[in-house]
C-alpha cells in the first residue's frame, strides 16, 4: 500500500465518520421531532375529542330542554288551552315552570306579538308583549312562529339578573301555528363545561366563543386572566396578528382549526370548534404542551441522553479515526523516512524520481558516499557516526531548492536529486557542499577528514548515479563524476556477463590457462599457476580482472572456483595418463569459497573423481583473508594441510597485510605481488627492494617457500635469485597459455 493509497483511505475514513455523525444527528433529531410531532398530534387529537363530547352533551342538554317545551306546547294545544282564557292560560304556564324543569320562566306569544310570561318565583306578567322583549328573545321567537325550533343567544336578564338564553317552539293546532312557547334557561351548563377541571385529563379548559371571537361563557381556568376590558380572544397580545384574521376568516365559514396562542413565554394550542348553534364556537385549550414541565422533561432527557450518547458515538469514532491515522502516520514514517536522520528513505525517493522522470527529464541523480565513513564509524563509535550522517543530512537540505529532494538509503549513502542539468553547475554545487563540510570538520577538530564524493547521473536513475560513484571509488579520486558511455559500456559488459556466467559454466566456456613457476636457480618449471579466461560465443576472452571482482560480489567466484580446482585435477589426471610427471598446479581460491562448510569435502570428491593427489595442488587464498579471522583461517589452512593440499598466500604486499600475519599463518607458500617488481616510481625502488628482501629472508626462516609474481626481465630474475627468492612467475618465462600449449611446451 503506498502513501497516497494511506492518505486516501484515510479520507475515505474521515468522510464516512462525518456521514456516520450527521446520520445520527439527523435521525436523533428526527426520532426527537417525530416523538414530538406524535406527542403534539395526540395533544391535537385529544382536544378535538374533547370539544366534540362538550358539544354532544351541551346538545343533550338543549335537546332535553327543547323536548320538555316541545311537549309544553303539544299539551298547550292539544287541551286547547289557548282558548281557555289568560286566568286559565296563567294557571297552565305557571305550572308548567314547575320545579321539575330548570327553565328560570317560560313564556307565551301570540302571533300577533302579544305574550305573557311566568318567571319561578315570582308573579306572573299577563302583558308581555314580543316588542318589549330582548333582541335575542324576539329572534328566537320569530324563528318559532316560522315553525322552527331556536335557541336564542345569550343576554343579559333584567328579571334575573344574569346571563340567560331562550329556547323557542312553535304551537301547532290543526296543522297551524298559532303562536310559540319560549322558555329561558341559565347559563349552568355552560359554567360546568367551564369550570369543568378535567378538561384534557385536568391539562386543558374551555371557553364558549361568540362570532368575533367574543367570551360568551369564560372558562376560571383560563391562563391568561380575566380584564374585564378584554371582552374577544384578540384583545391582549396573545394571539398573533396573522392568526387574528386566519381565526376570524375560519369562524366566517364555520369551519375548525387548530392555533396557538402566547402567554408568559409559552406557547399554548386551542382547538376552535364551531357549535352548530348560533356561530358560537368552543375553544378548547390545552395547557400541557406549553406548560407542563413533564413533558418537556421526557423531551429533554431524551434529547439530552440522545445527543450525549451521540456526542459519546462521535467521540469513540474520532478517538478511532485519530488512533488509525497515527497509526497510519507512523507506518508511513516507517515506511518511507530513514530512522536515523529523519530524512527521507530511499523507496520514498524511488517514489518521487519516478514521478518526476514522468513530467520531465530537466533533473539529475546523485549519489553521495564517504570514503572513510567505516573507519568514522569504527574509530570514533557510531553515535559520532550518526551525527556526522545528521550534519550531512543538514547540509544536504541547505542545498536543495524548490523541487528538489533527497534521501538517505543506508551507511554513508545518500541520493540528491537536483533540478539542475548542466554539468558546470552540477558541478559547482556539489563542490560546495564539499568545501562547507570540509570547512566545518575542520573548524570542529575532531581529528577526521571527511571525504564526499558525488556520482551524478543527468537525466538518469538511481543505479547510473551509484555506477557514477562506484566508479570513482573504483578509479580516481575524483569528487565528483557524471555518468557517461564508459560507465555505460562497463554497465553492458557486467549484465552481459552476470546474465550468461551460469549457461557459460555449463558450456565450458571457462577455459583453463596456465602460466608457468619457475625454480629460479636453474630455470625448471616447477609448477603452473591456473588462470581462468572466459571464451565468450564470438570467440573474444574476457580476462579475469573483468568478470571475477563481479563474481565475488554475486557469489557465483565460489563455483567457478571449484570449476577451476575440477580443471586443474582434470589436466593433472591427462597427464599422468599419458605417462607424463605431473606438476603441481596452484588454484585461486576466493574468500567466499575457501569458508565454506564443504570446501574441504568438495576437493576431497574431486581428488577421489580423478584419483589425484593431494600434493599436486596448491590453494591461492588471498591476504585479506588474514585480516578477518586468524584463528578460523588457521583451522581451514589446518584442514587442507591436513589433507595434503599446500596453501599459498598470494599477491602479498598489495594490501593491508603485515609481516605479524606470517608469524601467526600456518602457510607452504607466500606469493608476494608483483607490485614489488613493476612499480612504476624509480625513486623509492632501493627502499622497496630492502622490503622485498626482508620479507624473502623473514620467510625462509619461517619456513615458507617465496614465490614473487611479475618477473618481466632476466635482471628481474638475476635480482631475485640474490635476494633467496625460490621460484617466480612472470612474461619474462611466459604468459599464461592454454593447458593444451602448456603441456606441449613445457611437459614433453
Ligand atoms: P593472480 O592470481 O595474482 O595472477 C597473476 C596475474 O598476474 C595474472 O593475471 C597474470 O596474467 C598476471 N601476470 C603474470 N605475470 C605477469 C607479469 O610479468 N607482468 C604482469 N603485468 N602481469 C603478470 P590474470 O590472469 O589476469 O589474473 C588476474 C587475477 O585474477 C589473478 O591474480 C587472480 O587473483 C584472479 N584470478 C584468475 N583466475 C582466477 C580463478 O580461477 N579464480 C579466482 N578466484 N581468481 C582468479
Ligand atoms: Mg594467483
Ligand atoms: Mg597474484
């Protein structure tokens, strides 16, 4: 997974979690508002049931008291009471307002507008004609004589001295009518349905309204108390304008609705429902939802554990998201910065070279090393060699400008990649940085040079900067040194070589040359080194100095070795076949082969496979070998002694190797390096052969046998015979030949 794949999840993550959050706020905020609106609903449902059973039992009422009149003027006609004259008429009506009704007087009416009236208790009044009567009486009546049954509308009695209305109904006689029996009534059942305090399960109350919006009958519940100057539902500034007129528009049609009203910072809901009587209307009030603390109680535990537990939610899921993303953080840290200076790692840079080579190849590669960072580390401790690796990774960054990076890959080696393409400039940036370093080591004092060398690579990679640099390593002493068709070609030649080494092996393209020893008192040939040289399929031979440093790399020196050694045996076994004295043959044996487990055991095998002895080979191993390990070296050179083999150390003197080695190695052998005869410089040449001579001389007392490589002239070899030196090698007696010329030259 790379880091845009992370970052990406990663807002993925983050989009999701917000989602997550907002569906929990909607849907609490839609469970709350749906629980509320249902609450509010049945609130609603409850008080248009409400105002219908008032409505129903104030119809009771009024049907009761207009049956009883009903009947009143049925018997009234039907006695023909009417014709029995006002004493008789008097009697009747006056009996009739008995106690058994509730009527408080009932009266009589003429067509003609005359009328008389009993009011209970009191004396009966024979002249009580329609047009002295109260408006809301004359209409009621009038309504009677049109054969209708009314009731009238509330006014205010003179006799009683309180709220009245009248019931009215038509005498009938002989299909006719012929006057109306009215009968007045208080305002009782109105007061109880007022004063009633389980209106709404005890939360609500309600008032008989008129058309306008006047109090006809108020409710002692009410919650906004009673002025006597407000006289309608509108006066006071509890219902808004708006609702006013949508109030008043509504009552007009007789229709019902529902609506609220403000009273002491709270709002209450009435049901306005019309009567069916005159254009009274009851208004039911309900005093819960605004008022009651209960249900806003269950309302806000609600919401409260509702958002608390979202709040909980969202905390859990941002603490989640936040734990994977510094998890996230540090996997990329891990994943793509060097542990050590912080920098960038390299695959973060392959990563962005990659991206850039895509947009453009205005850019170059450069590879940074340290020629003596090992020693740094090994001499001063790795913490100074983790601060000097931190230094270079400042001044790395001092250099890079806009778009430009770099990374440290491991060790010393750091990769630049620079926007620059001009070698000059290329050029006079590196030295820069190789002149501050240099000035700031030695303003710090630490008794250490540190030596930067640059490979670039314009246009390149990663691997020309670093064959760029290996070159340098390699060849020169160069600072820096671009990437060019020299690098290229070696480049060609090692994949050329890497990829057909094994099918070459297999082939027999490794062919045994051999060059030979010479005892250098009489000139006899005492033994033969084998030298490999590689016969590519175009017929061309590769030397060794081109193929085996890159075998030694890849490992693949350990086979071919043995390849060598099986050679060696093969060409020993031909000649003791063809009755010829053998002579020993000495093998190169790298470092990587001479430690392994089976080494001995393999030459074992192919001494038995070619029936050899062990005598007849010498096994080169070179000095480094003796910087390593002493003791383990000592025990395989013990091994192979063992066995027979002889070993020789060979190139002596062209490393780091000290004559205490000698001591301390049990050797046959010391090949000392050519380098003691060739070197090119005269003037040390007294020096050098003092050296030689010692280390000929210190080895014969040592018992080891000397060989010295590179004898090139008759001089050379007169000089060595002085010096004591046993036996040499070298073009002046012959190159190395192939086996089948060796033999013919040398074992006639
Ligand atoms: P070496 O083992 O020291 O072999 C001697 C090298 O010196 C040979 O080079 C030889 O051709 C060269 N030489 C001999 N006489 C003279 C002389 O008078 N003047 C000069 N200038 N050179 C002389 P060559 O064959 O190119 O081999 C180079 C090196 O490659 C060998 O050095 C040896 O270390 C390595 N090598 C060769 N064959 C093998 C092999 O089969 N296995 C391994 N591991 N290394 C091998
Ligand atoms: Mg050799
Ligand atoms: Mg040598």
């Amino acid at each position: 997974m790379d880091e845009n794949t992370i970052r990406n999840h990663l807002f993925r993550l983050a989009v999701i979690i917000c989602l997550i959050g907002g569906i929990l706020l909607a849907s609490g905020v839609g469970v709350i508002s749906y629980a509320m609106r249902s609450v509010h609903d049945d609130i609603h449902e409850q008080m248009k049931v409400e105002a219908q059973e008032y409505k129903n039992h104030i119809f009771k009422q009024f049907d009761k008291d207009l049956q009883i009149l009903g009947t009143l003027a049925s018997i009234f006609s039907m006695d023909h009471i009417f014709y029995s004259g006002t004493d008789n008429i008097m009697t009747w009506i006056t009996k009739a307002n008995s106690a058994y009704n509730d009527f408080v007087s009932i009266a009589y009416f003429t067509l003609d507008g005359a009328g008389m009236v009993n009011t209970f208790g009191t004396e009966f009044n024979s002249d009580y004609p329609l047009g002295s009567c109260n408006e809301s009486i004359q209409v009621a009546v009038k309504k009677a004589f049109a054969g209708e049954q009314a009731i009238s509308r509330f006014f205010v009695s003179e006799i009683t001295d309180g709220q009245l209305y009248v019931y009215s109904v038509p005498i009938w006689y002989e299909g006719k009518i012929i006057g109306a029996l009215a009968a007045s009534s208080r305002l009782d059942i109105f007061d109880e349905i007022a004063n009633d305090n389980m209106v709404m399960g005890g939360n609500g109350f309600v008032h008989l309204i008129g058309s306008e919006g006047k109090f006809l009958v108020r409710s002692s519940k009410s919650v906004v108390p009673m002025i006597q100057e407000y006289t309608t539902i509108f006066d006071g500034p509890y219902i808004a304008g708006k609702n006013q007129a949508d109030i008043l528009d509504m009552m007009k049609k007789q229709q019902s609705g529902f609506y609220e009203f403000n009273y002491g910072e709270k709002s209450y809901h009435f049901y306005l429902q019309p009567l069916g009587i005159n254009d009274w209307y009851l208004m039911c009030v309900d005093t819960m939802w605004g008022n009651s603390p209960y249900i806003y109680q269950i309302f806000f535990v609600m919401g409260g554990s509702y958002f608390l537990m979202l709040i909980l939610s969202c905390f859990l899921l941002f603490y989640g998201y936040s734990i994977i993303r510094k998890n996230y953080n540090n996997l990329i840290k891990l994943a793509y910065f060097d542990q050590v200076t912080g920098a960038e790692n390299f695959a973060r840079f392959e990563k962005r070279l990659s991206a850039c080579r895509k947009q453009t190849d205005e850019y170059s590669v450069v590879a940074a090393n340290m020629r003596n960072f090992k020693f740094i580390n090994e001499l001063f401790g790795k913490e100074d060699g983790n601060l000097l690796l931190n230094y270079l990774r400042k001044q790395f960054d001092l250099c890079m400008k806009e778009n430009e990076f770099f990374c440290r890959d491991n060790a010393d080696q750091f990769y630049l990649l620079l926007r620059d393409t001009n070698q000059t400039k290329i050029k006079a940036r590196l030295q820069d940085i190789i002149s501050r370093v240099n000035e700031d080591v030695r303003k710090n004092g630490r008794g250490f040079h540190v030596n930067i060398y640059f490979g670039v690579s314009i246009s390149g990679d990663t691997h020309q900067a670093l064959l760029a640099q290996q070159h340098i390593r390699q060849n020169s002493n160069q600072q820096v040194h671009f990437y060019d068709d020299d690098i290229h070609k070696t480049e060609l030649k090692n994949h050329y070589i890497e990829s057909h080494m094994d099918q070459a092996l297999e082939s027999g393209a490794f062919k045994l040359y051999l060059q030979p020893k010479m005892r250098l008192s009489d000139g006899i040939v005492a033994g033969a080194e084998a030298l490999v040289r590689w016969q590519t399929d175009d017929g061309q031979f590769l030397y060794p100095g081109e193929f085996i440093p890159l075998f030694e790399a890849n490992g693949f020196c350990a086979r071919l070795d043995l390849y060598m050694v099986e050679c060696a045996c093969r060409q020993l076994r031909e000649w003791l076949d063809n009755g010829i004295k053998p002579i020993p043959i000495s093998v190169n044996q790298s470092r990587l082969l001479f430690m392994e487990n089976h080494y001995v055991d393999a030459l074992k095998r192919l001494l038995d496979k070619y029936q050899i002895s062990a005598a007849l080979i010498v096994l080169e191993i070179l000095e480094g070998l003796a910087a390593e390990n002493l003791e383990v070296l000592n025990n395989r050179i013990d091994q192979l002694q063992s066995a027979g083999f002889k070993v020789s150390m060979d190139d002596f003197g062209s490393g780091y190797s000290s004559l205490n080695t000698l001591y301390q190695l049990k050797l046959d052998e010391l090949k000392i390096d050519r380098a003691f005869l060739c070197a090119t410089s005269q003037e040390n040449d007294e020096m050098r052969f003092i050296v030689l001579k010692q280390i000929i001389q210190l080895a014969k007392k040592l018992n080891i046998t000397t060989v010295i490589e590179g004898i090139e002239t008759k001089e050379n070899a007169e000089m060595m015979v002085s010096f004591g030196c046993e036996y040499g090698q070298g073009y002046y007696y012959s190159k190395p030949i192939s086996a089948k010329e060796f033999t013919q030259t040398y074992m006639q």
